[in-house]
C-alpha cells in the first residue's frame, strides 16, 4: 500500500474529512490535501498530531507505520 493510501485509510479511520483534518493540523484544506496526496510533505509537527490521533484506535502505531 502506497503512503498516500495508507494516510487516507487512518483518516477515514478515524471518521474525519479532509477539512477537519485540515483543522487539526492548522493548515488549510487546500495543504491537507496535497499533502494527503503525496505532492507536499508532512511536516514532523504535523506527523506528530496525527499519531496523537491515531494512538488510541492504535496503541503501538509508530510515525514509520503511518507515513512510510
């Protein structure tokens, strides 16, 4: 499974939309989105937040597991 994949699965995991994951990370939809996709780069902060997020669904989930 490519990254980009694996990104929108935990997203819809979790229940959120684009948008609101958008929101999480402070950065406008438009940015989630190409980030999502693969175009543009997670930042490490914005990676964080997201296995913030996932750690209760995933109590031993790594940001390797999530992002790579």
């Amino acid at each position: 499974m490519n990254t980009k994949n694996k990104i929108k699965g935990y997203r819809n995991m979790l229940g959120k939309t684009q948008s609101e994951m958008a929101k999480e990370l402070n950065i406008s939809s438009q940015s989630y989105y190409n980030k999502e996709n693969g175009y543009v780069s997670f930042k490490d902060e914005e990676k964080i937040i997201i296995k913030k997020m996932l750690i209760p669904h995933f109590p031993k989930i790594t940001i390797e597991d999530i992002f790579f």
